[in-house]
C-alpha cells in the first residue's frame, strides 16, 4: 500500500509542477502591462493634397483637379486647384492620380478591453473612421454596475494619446428580456442605444413596451428583432434600426412568428413569402426611418460560408489571438457539425434571399447601412467593412450606393451630416485617399494610399505599422493570456 502512494505521490509531482508552472506564466502573462500604437502629436501644419480626384458621393462624380486644405482637424477647402488658398508653409501631399472619398463608417462593431491592441489600428489602416459600438466589454460581462470604456477611450483620442476611431454611439448592455429601471441605469452611464437582444420567441408586449421606454429616455432602440414582433403591428414603437438580415427577412412572411431558425424551417418560410407585405414591410420602415443593418457576413453570409468552408482560406487570422480563433474554430465546428448536403440548399437559398431583400430595402428608400459585426466569427476589424461593402453589391447595390451606406446614410441617420459623409469645407477631415476609384470598383475602396482621420495625415508606411503592430499583439503571450482570462472570467 505504501508502494502505491508512493507512486501516485510521484504522479501528482510530475502533474502538479508543470500545471502550478503554466498557472504561473499565466499569471504573468495577465499581468504584464499593455502596449499601444503611439498615435501621431503635433503637425500643427496645414495638410495640403494637390491635384486630387474627390469621390462626390452625393453626385455619384469624380471631380479631379481638386485641392483639398486641412487645417486643424476641419477641412478648410476642398474645390477646385485654381480657387485653393496659399500655405506655403502646408505640408503637401500629391494626390495626382488619387481618389480622395469620406472617411468610413461601420455601424455594426464590437469592442473589448483589448480593442486598442487589436481592434482601433486595423479599423483606421482600413480607412474606418467612425463606428457604432454595438456592443463592448461590458455587454459580454452582462453586469449594470460594469464601468464602460468608451467614454475614457473618447477622452484620450481627444486629447491625442490614443488612436482609435470615432466611437459615434456605443451600447454597453444586450437587452434579453425587460427589466426594471433598465433604461434609466443604462442611460445614467451614458449609453445612447439599447441593444435588443430578445429571443426568437419573446413576448412581443415586453418588447414594444421596451422601445417605447427607450424613446421616451431619448435613447435609440437597435437590435435583434424577435420572429414573435410583427412590424405591421401598430403597437411597433420607434425603432432606430434593425440589425442582422436574419431579424428583417421573416418579416417578408404572413406569419413569422411560426419560423424557429433551423436549416429545415428556411425553405418553407421562403416559399410562404409574400411579396405585398414585404414591401408593405420595407415602405414603413422608409417612412419611420427605421434603419438596416444587414451585417450579412455576419448572419446569412456567415453560415454559408462555415458550411461551404469558405472560412479556412481567410489568412486574416494572423490579425486575431489565439484565443479567439480557437472560440471561431469551435463555433464553426459546431456549427457545421450534424449537417449534410441537404443543408447546402436551405443556407444557400436562404443567403440570396437575403441579398435580394437588401436590394428590394434599398430600392424602397429605407436606409441601408453597412455594418460588420466584427469579433463574429471570421469577420476582423476593419477588414469586415470591406467585405460588408463587397456583399452589399454582389446584393445589387452598386457601388456609389453601397460605399454611401457607409459615408452618407449612417451619418444622416446619427444626425451628423453637418460634419461627416462627405469632402467638403467645413467638415471634419476624415479622408481617405484611394489609388484606384471606388466607383468603378467597390474593391478599389480597399486600395488605401493614405488616412486623414480628425486632421491627422497617416501615409501608407503607418497604415502598415498598425497592421504590423495588430499582428505582433495578437501573437503575443501577455494578450493571449489577457484575452483567454476575459473569457473565462465570466464563468
């Protein structure tokens, strides 16, 4: 018997050292301080881009021979070269042979702790300027007392200590399900969306209530709309926007409160689809202003792609820790696990019609918005809004339409075209300057020559830097540990 304890005794030391040895490095690894991407000081110059061609997006025009005068973080002149003031003193960028369009928007993104390591520098390296956090670090976390970061990562992107972009709105908490003195203590802390997060089968009553409250604290309700909510309900409050194509598309059938989500119920919901009340649908959401967000890489998209295994050639991992992509890995796993051919038919029918609906809104006058959903599976930072853009005309859209679903429409739908969605005098400079033209293409928006974000010029040797400091943090032991450690926190 002593024999034997001996021996497992033993066992346990070879066990127990390496474990409190990994248990350590792990430790350290959460501990150690965090890096950042030192954002530019100073150039209290004039920026001066010469010869340029500006993408007119309310036209749908180039107009070339263009300068464009920065001064602060406002756009002084943008017209043609012969009417442009003198700077002797600017900083001069040519911009001959160069397409200078507004800085983007994505309405759909989630933030974490991490962001400023992972997220921020592939958001502006992609010439996306201003978001809509839909969800950050403590929206996961599910705690009303959680304090948001958005307000201090705002305040230090002011005062120049922090590149990150323009966060226009941020939700810090999903909305699963009613509750007392929920608006008022998400909008104590400062949040100006409530993100409904309801199930597919909640109580349309709680969730019309919910809106309604939401107005009423001059907050916008956004979110997931439950297959329970009819829009044509005349109980329907004021919805700010719907997000994800799989919210919008059941509303296209007479009843779909009946539809559950599964691959076998697409198919039928498909075909009871009833083209009058799809466009009654789209009419009153045209004529509440009730926005879109299809986010279809993220929804529709997002299962045809796991289930075509579209996923396994994006190289754009590299951008992402360790830890995420073995989360990704899971979801996609699970997933496609338990599926077979039979299931190629419904995604895929599904995914078009999706597509489809997304043309019939934006032929409707509602207003379309591109948004990525990043941190999903398989949809980076930055990237996804480029991808997001792509979908939008393989949808239909073309690409002036589409590349105003991320200038033009989400700035009118904040109430913020005074100052953004286009290249103009007055305006705050977000810029991005193009090497081919993006309304010829919509994949030439994704050929980035430079960034001028809030009047700050960042060429493409920065634009590379951020990509390249993006890729270092997410290889590195003290993020992954981070990142792994937020995880299971929670738990």
């Amino acid at each position: 018997m002593a024999a034997v304890t001996r021996k497992l005794s033993k066992k346990v030391r070879y066990v127990a050292l390496p474990l409190a040895l990994a248990m350590g490095a792990f430790a350290i690894g959460v501990a150690l301080p965090l890096d950042e991407f030192a954002p530019h000081r100073g150039q209290a110059r004039p920026i001066v881009i010469d010869d340029v061609g500006i993408v007119d997006l309310e036209a749908g025009v180039v107009r070339t021979g263009q300068t464009i005068v920065v001064i602060g973080n406002r756009i002084d002149f943008a017209g043609p070269a012969v009417a442009a003031p003198a700077h002797p003193n600017a900083r001069r960028v040519s911009g001959a042979g160069k397409f200078a369009m507004p800085g983007l928007w994505d309405m759909h993104v989630h933030t974490v702790d991490l962001s400023p390591q992972l997220h921020f520098p592939l958001l502006i390296a992609n010439g996306v300027t201003s978001v809509r956090d839909m969800g950050d670090g403590c929206a996961f976390k599910g705690e009303l007392d959680c304090a948001p970061t958005a307000p201090q990562w705002g305040h230090r992107t002011d005062a120049g200590t922090l590149l990150a972009p323009r966060l226009v709105s941020t939700a810090s908490h999903h909305v699963e399900e009613a509750g007392e003195g929920l608006v008022g203590a998400l909008k104590k802390r400062g949040d100006k969306v409530l993100k409904l997060h309801f199930d597919g089968d909640a109580d349309p009553k709680a969730f019309h209530a919910l809106v309604r409250q939401a107005y009423d604290a001059g907050m916008q309700a956004a979110g997931h709309l439950p297959h329970t909510v009819d829009l044509l309900d005349p109980q329907l409050g004021p919805l700010h926007s719907i997000e994800h194509d799989t919210s919008l598309l059941p509303q296209c059938s007479p009843q779909p409160s009946l539809f559950d989500g599964r691959n076998s119920a697409k198919l039928a919901l498909l075909r009871r689809a009833d083209a009058w009340r799809c466009a009654a649908v789209l009419k009153l959401m045209a004529q509440r202003g009730i926005g879109y967000v299809p986010t279809h890489i993220a929804s529709s998209g997002q299962d045809w792609q796991l289930l075509s295994g579209g996923y396994k050639r994006d190289a754009r991992v590299k951008y992402v820790p360790l830890a995420l992509r073995m989360v990704w890995r899971g979801y996609a796993g699970l997933t496609v696990a338990g599926t077979g051919d039979e299931d190629r038919v419904p995604v895929e029918a599904w995914y078009k019609a999706a597509l489809a609906l997304t043309a019939r809104a934006q032929a409707a006058g509602v207003a379309v918005m591109a948004g990525s959903d990043s941190i999903d599976a398989y949809v980076t930072h930055g990237f996804g809004l480029h991808d997001e853009l792509s979908e939008l005309v393989k949808a239909g859209l073309t690409p002036l339409q589409a590349l105003r679903a991320a200038t033009l429409v989400p700035a009118r739908h904040a109430g913020l075209e005074r100052d953004f969605g286009s290249v103009e005098a007055g305006k705050i400079a977000d810029i991005v300057l193009l090497d081919r033209n993006p309304l010829e293409n919509i994949a030439h928006a994704r050929a980035i020559d430079a960034v001028v974000y809030n009047g700050k010029l960042h060429q493409r040797p920065q634009l590379d830097a951020m990509l390249s400091f993006v890729e270092e943090q997410a290889s590195s032991f003290s993020i992954n540990c981070k990142f792994a450690w937020a995880m299971l926190k929670p738990w």
